[in-house]
C-alpha cells in the first residue's frame, strides 16, 4: 500500500512538473497556436502542399492570411494532408503567430475553392498531426464504374478492418516510410465507403476503395492478420481517382482538447464556470467575490478579454496595463491565483 502512494505522488508531482513548464513556457512567448477549421472543393487545386507553379490549397491558405496581414511562424501543418483533388469539409491548417488574431474581424476568409469556417486559439509549437485522434473519410465512387456486389464489398470492409500493418496499402513513397500500422475501421453503406482511423498513409484510401469495389479476383480468406503483418497479401491495385473522396472531419486527442482555449465573456462567467465544474474556489456566492475582487483589485476593469482552457486562464491586457494589472511584486495576480488557480496575463 505504500509503494502503491508513493507512486500516486509521484505520478502527481510529475504531471504538475510538467504543467507548470507548460505554463511558464507560454508566459516566456509572444506566439500563439491557432487551429484554421477549413473546407475545400479538391479539383480546384493541383496539390495539397506548397508547390512552386502549382496552385495548392496550403499557398491559396497563406494569400488568405497575407490578405488578413497575418504573419506565419514555422510553416503550415494539417490534422489531415490530403492527396490531389481530394476535397475536405473539414480539415484544420495550423500555424504559429505573434498576433491576437480575432476571427470576427477577419476581413478576408475564402478564395476560390477554398474557405475558413472558424478560428480557435490553443499552444503554440505543437507536432499537430501528432494531436489529431481519428480522420474520417468518403469515398463516393459511381455505382456504373463499380466491379463487385454488395456482399463481396461487405465481406472485404470487414476483413480490412482493425489494426494492421497497411504497409502493401500505399503508395511506394508510403512504403519507405518506417511504421505502416494504422488503426482502421471500413464500411459500406448508400453506395458509399466509409473510413475512420487514427492515421493514413499516403493514397492509401483510394487504394483501398479500388481493392474494396474492383477487386474480383482477388482470395477474401487470404485477407487475415498474419498475411497483414508479412506482406505477403500481394495487393497490386492502384489508387482511384481523387475526386470521389472527401476528408470529412478529424477529431481532437484529448490533450489537444484541453489545451484548446475558449472565450469567457467576463468574471462571474468565469466564477461560474469553476463553480459548475467543481473546482475549488474560496467564494460561496459570485456576486459578494466579484464585488470583493472590484475592490481589491481596481485594475480589473482593464481586462480586454478572457480565454481559458482546461489548465489555467489568460487574461489579456493592453502593453500599458499591465503592470498595473499584475499589481507590485505580483501581488493581484497571487490573488486572482487563489480565486482562479493558474493564471497566465498576455498583452493584447
């Protein structure tokens, strides 16, 4: 029993090591991570990626931005990458910046093909595809152009199914690529497949519809675990064209759940929102706190805006503010911390 808390504890001093860094390292930085939820007609570019002479859907992306006068720090990731003349209508273009970008105030957000829904503000510096938990797809292929029947389909989505090692399920350029084990569910249903996994390799969903709705030949029975894992199934279907598939939407790990920021229109919202999710707080009716934090702290009125996430609040104040805001030696914000827990003040 004992080994077993001083296990717990450690395990507890270890996860508040690192939330604190977490903290410290966003105080310490001017960048934030924003999350760009877009939708994109694929036939209206040639690539996914930036290209040079080619129209690709990350470059029509960056003029948006560039239109909006919105700098960009270490490149363009995605939750999903996306083949050619693929379409998405949700996919999620990640960057870091310096600026609080507002996405209300945007005055530019589609171009042609191509279009952002909504903004959300998270960390900065994150292996973003890293953070994306499931991908889901469409492949909506002609029903004219399709080979098998409805009961052979089935039987092979099924037989796909589950966690294997896709490694003859790609492209030769996937091939090379060290780890080929992907977690992967199919289905058929309106004429349509469906494909959820927490990762794809490249071309690897048009290579299976093409083997799922043409492949006639082809030994279903041969189609089991150890055939997966040595490569030995002999699959030599190529991938079908692009524009029957659509990236549907992607879903959010945990950890990026919690650090995702979200706005809190003003204090006693956010009292609330301790209150609701039990959290401790030193106060037992909101009005008296607020009314007792108005006094105490005269500069609250120069918060500009409230984010929070899972961890801790940012409270966003002008450049001349702050000081003022954070109070000398500190000493507002070691108040606010007993109200609020961890605080992080950022100029806005």
């Amino acid at each position: 029993m004992r080994i077993a808390r001083g296990q717990k504890m450690e395990k507890i001093d270890t996860e508040k090591t690192k939330m604190d860094k977490l903290i410290r390292d966003f105080e310490n930085t001017k960048y934030f991570g924003y999350m760009f939820f877009v939708e994109y007609d694929g036939q209206k570019f040639e690539s996914f990626d930036e290209n040079p002479n080619k129209k690709s859907v990350k470059s029509e992306f960056r003029k948006i931005l560039e239109k909006n006068k919105i700098n960009i720090f270490k490149g363009i990731q995605q939750a999903g990458r996306t083949d050619a003349n693929v379409s998405a209508k949700e996919n999620i273009l990640y960057i870091n910046s310096k600026g609080i970008i507002d996405f209300s105030k945007l005055k530019f957000l589609e171009t042609e093909g191509l279009k952002i829904n909504k903004i959300v503000r998270t960390l900065p510096f994150l292996e973003f595809p890293q953070m994306i938990e499931k991908r889901y797809y469409i492949y909506e292929y002609p029903k004219k152009l399709r080979k098998n029947n409805e009961e052979r389909i089935n039987q092979i989505c099924k037989k796909v199914s589950g966690k294997k090692n896709f490694y003859e399920f790609t492209s030769e350029k996937g091939k090379k690529l060290k780890n080929h084990r992907r977690e992967i569910f199919v289905k058929y249903e309106n004429g349509k497949l469906y494909f959820v996994g927490d990762g794809f390799l490249p071309q690897q969903v048009r290579i299976m519809s093409n083997f799922i709705l043409n492949n006639t030949k082809f030994d279903i029975e041969k189609l089991n675990d150890e055939n997966f894992e040595n490569r030995k199934l002999g699959i030599k279907d190529k991938p079908l064209d692009g524009k029957y598939l659509t990236l549907m939407k992607v879903d959010f790990s945990e950890k990026l759940e919690k650090i995702s920021f979200f706005d809190v229109k003003n204090i006693e919202e956010l009292i609330n929102l301790k209150k609701n999710n039990n959290e401790n707080l030193e106060i037992g009716n909101s009005k008296i706190k607020i009314d007792d934090l108005n006094e105490q702290l005269k500069s609250i009125d120069k918060v500009k805006k409230i984010e929070r996430n899972s961890y801790f609040t940012v409270f966003f104040v002008e450049k001349k503010d702050k000081g003022e805001f954070i109070g000398k030696r500190g000493k507002n914000i070691r108040k606010l911390k007993k109200i609020f827990g961890d605080i992080v003040v950022k100029e806005i």
